[in-house]
C-alpha cells in the first residue's frame, strides 16, 4: 500500500489492518466530486479522498483476535485419586476418617472405645451377637435394595459375591447351637436399616456410597476385627462372615469396576456428594460395631 493511501486512512483504521490477518472486505474508495473518473494511478498530481473501510468489520475481526487470545480455559484441578476412578476417591476419604493404628493414611483422633487398637477390646460374647445380630439386619436390607433395584443401576450389585446375609445366618444357627441366645436387633442397626432404605429412594449418589463402605470396610478391617476376636472369645475359630467364595481380591475388584461405571454417569457435583455421606457411614457402622464391647 502506498504511503499517500496509509497516511489518508485514520491510526485506528491503521492498527486494526494491523491486527486482522484476515483480508478485510471493503467498499470501492470514494473519490472526491472535483475527480471526473476514477483514477488509482497517483501520478497526476490530484489527491484521493479514501474513506476508511467498515468499522464494524473491522471490529468484529479485532473482537475475534482477542476473545481467541485470552479465553482458553485452565485444565480443572482434579481430585485425590480421581485419575484412577470414583472408587479410588471414595477410598481416599474413607482412608482419612480412620485413625493412624486402622491405616497409615488415617488422621482421625482417637475418641471412641472402638476406635482403640483391637488388641485393647473387652469384647463379650454377647455384645459380639448383638454385633452379629445388627450387621446381619444392615446386610439384609442393602441386598434387598440391589434385588428389587429401585434405580436401575442398582441392578449392577447383585450376586457379587460380597453378600453377607446368608453366611450370618449360618453363624447365628451355630450360637444357637451352643446354648446362646439370638437376641433382636438393637436401635443402632434398626437406624440404619431405616437410613439405608430411605437414601435407596431419594438419594441413590449416598445411597451408593454406604454400599461401598459397608462392603468394603468389612472386606479389610472388619475381617481383622473378626480374627482378633475369635481369638479373644471363640477358640479361634472362623465364622463363615469372614468367608469367601472364590478369590475375594477379584470379587472386590470385580465390584470396584462396576462402581466405575455408575459413576461415570453421575456430574462432579453428584460425585462430590456421594464422597460428603463417607462420614454418615462411618458413624452408623461405628454404632454396630461399638455393641461388641457392650
């Protein structure tokens, strides 16, 4: 462009030709009414009067620059264990409410007498039952929600090998075989039977992560509890609660890919609150367990 015909045009016109690389579509320049004809050959001596091409264009293609330029999104932060799957951040949570003796990545204070080192109980056998008795209750009511899977994916969580039901029904029969007796279940397990089968309407994200955490939780603690009070109280011997069919390590993983699943399903903010009920299920399994010492 020739010197005469940029400095015709105005600096704003200037700096947005500078900005666009896109070629600018503009009207045919104007000349002034003292030209007979157009004449873009700028020898004669005669000036052109050149109005500046569309502001407006112009605009839209500065507006274009700068929204690409400054609005790229920052990558969202993710959450603890989250690249590895939902199952693994609710484990992350979990992990932080047990105290350092249940789990090296525990930072909750000791301040309940189940929450003491096992090796430290009194049990009795007839809290034990009480125990027994109030866990069979919990385990009968969740595998009922899964059966008659009131939310569709709750379907997925039949026949996972996990049940516990029927195992404790064998261990009660065989108190009663040595003279105990099969007390009711107590308020702790009856809350939270309630508890269990209200979330299963309402609230299937919660619902969902008192399954995991009962399940689990007995998985790996709760068969360390089991041992040690055997020893304490049964001879040694190993009620079919802490019995398996098949190699409990893929029953578990098994599981965990199905939780996965759901919860792909599910947006951040069902996730989040799914993670929010780990303390509700900490504190109702905190209950029953806390009979064996009663």
């Amino acid at each position: 462009m020739s010197s005469s015909l940029m400095a015709s045009l105005t600096p704003v016109s200037q700096s947005k030709l500078l900005f666009c690389n896109t070629p600018l579509k503009t009207s045919p320049p104007r000349m002034s009414s003292s030209l007979p004809s157009p004449n873009f050959g700028f020898n004669s001596g005669r000036k052109l009067r050149l109005e500046a091409p569309s502001s407006r264009i112009s605009r839209m293609h500065m507006r274009a620059f700068v929204v690409s330029a400054t609005t790229a999104e920052k990558p969202r932060k993710k959450y603890p264990g989250e690249a590895k799957g939902f199952v693994e951040e609710m484990r992350f949570v979990a992990m932080k409410l047990h105290t350092r003796d249940q789990a090296k990545e525990g930072e909750k204070e000791v301040k309940e007498p189940q929450e003491r080192p096992v090796a430290k109980w009194e049990p009795t056998v007839e809290g034990y039952l009480k125990f027994l008795v109030d866990s069979k209750l919990v385990y009968d009511t969740l595998e009922r929600i899964v059966h008659k899977a009131s939310v569709p994916y709750y379907a997925e969580f039949r026949n996972t090998g996990l049940e516990r039901s029927e195992r404790l029904t064998k261990d009660l029969e065989w108190f009663k075989e040595q003279g105990y007796t099969i007390p009711e279940p107590s308020e702790p397990g009856l809350t939270y039977a309630r508890c269990l089968e209200e979330l299963s309407e309402k609230d299937p994200q919660a619902f969902i992560c008192h399954f995991y955490n009962v399940y689990f939780a007995h998985s790996a603690g709760g068969r360390m509890i089991g041992r040690k009070v055997a020893e304490m109280l049964l001879d040694k011997k190993e009620l079919e609660f802490y019995k398996w069919d098949g190699d409990l390590s893929q029953l578990l993983q098994n599981v965990r890919e199905k939780l996965n699943k759901v919860a792909e399903g599910w947006t951040r903010e069902e996730k989040n609150h799914c993670l929010e009920e780990t303390e509700k299920s900490f504190k109702y399994s905190g209950d029953i367990l806390r009979l064996i010492l009663s």
